[in-house]
C-alpha cells in the first residue's frame, strides 16, 4: 500500500510505510504549527464477533470491554504471571468488536487470544473493510478534517464515520498524542486517492521519521521497544491500560497484589539527555547507570527538532528510587535528566 503514494519507503513496526518528501526538520516543524498526513500502515484491525465477545475479551485483557458503541479502551495482554505480552486498543462496534494494534505484533497477539477461545461463541477475524489508515496531526488537522466535511471527534478513542472527497473514513482521535492526532481508517484500494486529497487541503506529508519523533515527544512506549515481556503493567505508566473493577483476567491477580501492595521498584520515565561537545546520543538499549551500578535502561532516544533548539530526549524504565535520588544518572558517559512527560 505504501508504494501507491509515490514516495519512498522505510520499514516501521513490521510494515513499509511511505516517508515523507521533506527533511525531518520541515516536518516536525508542520506538525507543530500546521497539520501534517502520515501513512500508518503498520496499524492491523481485527474483528472479534459472537455471543460470548464481551464477555471472553473481558477475561483476556486488562480494561474494560463493557464499552458504549462507538467507543474503545487501551488495554495489555497478560500471561498468568501478569507480564506483558501486547497492546491492543478495543473498540465496540455494534455487536461485536474491532482490535486495533501493530502490525509487528499482530500475528503473536492473533495466535495468543485464538488459544484461549475454547468452548466460546466467538470468532477472531482479520478486518474485511477499512484496513488501511492514514493520519493527520498538528493543531490545524481538526480544521482540515471539518473542512473536509468530517468534523473530528472531541472525545479520545470515539468512531467517527463520514467521507472525505467521496471516500468513506471512520475517524480515531488518539489519547496518547501530545499533539492531535486523527487516524482515518479506510479500504486499502483507496489509500492514494484520500492521501492526495489531504493533500490538496494543506496537510504536508511525512514520514515514520517524524512519526517517530511524535511518538517520543509524547513519551508513548512501544511494546517490543520500550516494553518487554518481562515488565509489569503498573511498571509501564499506563495507567489508562488498567482497569480495576470489571473481574477477572489473565494475570489480574498479580495486578491486584501490586496494587494492594501500592508500589513497584520500576517506573517509566522520560530523560533530557545533556550532551556534552562532541558526545553523541546513546544508543537506544542502553544501561542507565548510577554509582556506575545498573538502574534501568534507556529504551528510545531522539533529538527534536524544535524552533527554539535541538533538544534531546530520551524514554526508558529505571528504578524509582534511582529517580528520586540527587545522584548523577548517565547512559554511555551522557548525563540523563528525569523529565515530566510528554515533552512538548
């Protein structure tokens, strides 16, 4: 699908997505000051159907699937033993439901939930319809999409269907984007024609360069990059992923004892990396050390391009009580210093 949009292509969360045609740098600045169009071909749908939906997706992951139509919540996957497995965002839809997540995920997370519909009247299919998805994001973008005769949802995570230059689009407002951010879902066959037509109502494309920069200046951690199967839910910051009031799940009990217990040792946080002359980021992976002991690792690094400087940046998940310290932190010889999140 990236191909048809006659650009160049990079590899981003198991997909091709197309890349913009300006530099990182005119990008970013669009998105902070207009409205940019981004391919996100590397989200994948899933339809979940059948009697027993609700209350089979309530045993499987760690929110509610009790939801009003139209609406959706972000929830973990769990193993019995309450570590992370993926993420997946679940939105009703009439009768049954539509799981949305990435594509470098879909296939483990597809055969996971698969394992556990046993005796249970439901069906997990891939999405026969609007399975593609473009997104806008910037302060101008829900002007464009009013424009454009789709007024945007005001509400995080609400479906919104209309039609865009006679395309038909179900529009997602993010609830992680420190910018707005609208996903415009819609079938793959008229990707190129929707892309032209933001386009033409002023969105500058761009590219998994700049949606990457977004994603960090967010402070949002990707499973498999930031999160890992050895992590706990309440480790990850996403407080919005948990639910602690709708019955059991895989790994609730080891959630409900971390809450009853009220802490963990490890916590998410974000990093303003001060570069000394001549030092170069740390790598992503990263130890992050005190006392030259390990305290976490340094998990997404960027440099943001922002109009007042070069900032660098970086995310990770560090012990607590190493934050809370005056002592130095430092990743590869860089001072590391904790920062509210997000970073814009």
């Amino acid at each position: 699908m990236a191909e048809q949009l006659g650009s160049e292509t990079s590899e981003y969360r198991g997909v091709l997505a197309a890349d913009g045609l300006a530099s990182p740098e005119q990008e970013f600045s669009a998105l902070r000051s207009e409205c940019i169009v981004m391919d996100r071909g590397w989200r994948v749908r899933f339809r979940v159907i059948g009697s027993d939906a609700q209350r089979w997706l309530n045993g499987m992951v760690t929110n509610s699937a009790d939801l009003e139509n139209g609406r959706a919540a972000y929830s973990f996957v769990l193993n019995p033993q309450g570590r992370l497995q993926a993420d997946v965002y679940a939105f009703r839809d009439g009768d049954g439901y539509i799981l949305e997540t990435d594509a470098i995920q879909s296939e483990s997370l597809a055969a996971w939930l698969e394992r556990y519909i046993i005796m249970d009247d439901v069906v997990l299919e891939a999405a026969k319809a609007q399975d593609a998805t473009l997104a806008i994001a910037g302060p101008a973008a829900a002007a464009l999409l009013t424009a454009a005769g789709v007024p945007p949802p005001e509400t995080p995570l609400q479906l919104t269907r209309g039609e865009i230059d006679g395309v038909a689009v179900t529009i997602v407002r993010d609830d992680a984007s420190c910018l707005p951010l609208f996903s415009l879902w819609h079938d793959a066959g008229r990707t190129k024609h929707l892309w032209e037509a933001l386009r033409l109502a002023g969105a500058q494309p761009a590219g998994t360069g700049t949606a990457e920069l977004l994603r960090i200046a967010s402070g949002t951690p990707l499973v498999g990059v930031d999160l890992k199967d050895r992590d706990l839910p309440q480790e990850t910051g996403q407080a919005r992923a948990l639910n602690f009031s709708k019955g059991c799940y895989i790994g609730q009990e080891i959630v409900e004892r971390i809450r009853s217990r009220g802490a963990v040792h490890r916590g998410w946080s974000g990093f303003v990396l001060a570069l000394s002359p001549g030092q170069s980021l740390p790598a992503a992976g990263s130890l992050i050390l005190q006392d030259g002991a390990k305290v976490g690792e340094l998990t997404s690094v960027a440099t943001l391009p922002l109009t007042e400087g070069a900032k660098s940046v970086g995310l990770g998940i560090v012990r607590l009580q190493a934050v809370a310290s005056e002592k130095l932190l430092s990743a590869e010889g860089v001072e590391l210093r904790p920062a509210r999140l997000p970073f814009l």
